[in-house]
C-alpha cells in the first residue's frame, strides 16, 4: 500500500506541475466565476486531493477497496509537504 500512495503522490506532482506549466490552473482561475473554486485552485493541498479523488475513483470500480479513500489525505499532505 506504501508503494501505491507514492508511486500516486508522484504522478499527482507531475500532473499539478504539469497544469502550472500549461498555465492552466491560472487560466481556470481567471475564468471561474465562483470564489471557492478559485480558493481551491490556488491551494495545492486542495488541487492534490481532488486530483486523486479523481485518479482513485476507476481505481476502486476495479477494485472495490474501500482503504483508497484514505490515500487522497495521505498524498495531498506529501504533496503540501514537497511543493
């Protein structure tokens, strides 16, 4: 499972780092009309944890392990703790 949140938590990095190269994230901020989702594109721990919800949820229709909903917090807290 150690492996699994680390090899996610690095794919995730890629991927947040890779949308702030694009400059998507600041071209979503600009044109979002609503103040909790522009508050949830500047923050990181906010963008990582949606981010594996969304990588995570095919991963448990495959599955059906209820342990992956852990894994969001856990890789959204490394994720604040490298950026």
């Amino acid at each position: 499972m150690l492996e699994l949140i680390l090899t996610i938590a690095l794919v995730i990095n890629g991927v947040m780092l890779l949308l702030d190269k694009v400059g998507l994230i600041e071209w979503l901020q600009m044109r979002v009309k609503s103040d909790f989702i522009y508050k949830m594109l500047s923050c990181n721990f906010c963008l990582a944890h949606h981010l594996t919800m969304l990588f995570l949820i095919p991963l448990f229709l495959i599955d059906f392990n209820y342990l992956y909903f852990a894994i969001p917090l856990m890789v959204a807290g490394l994720i604040h703790t490298i950026r």
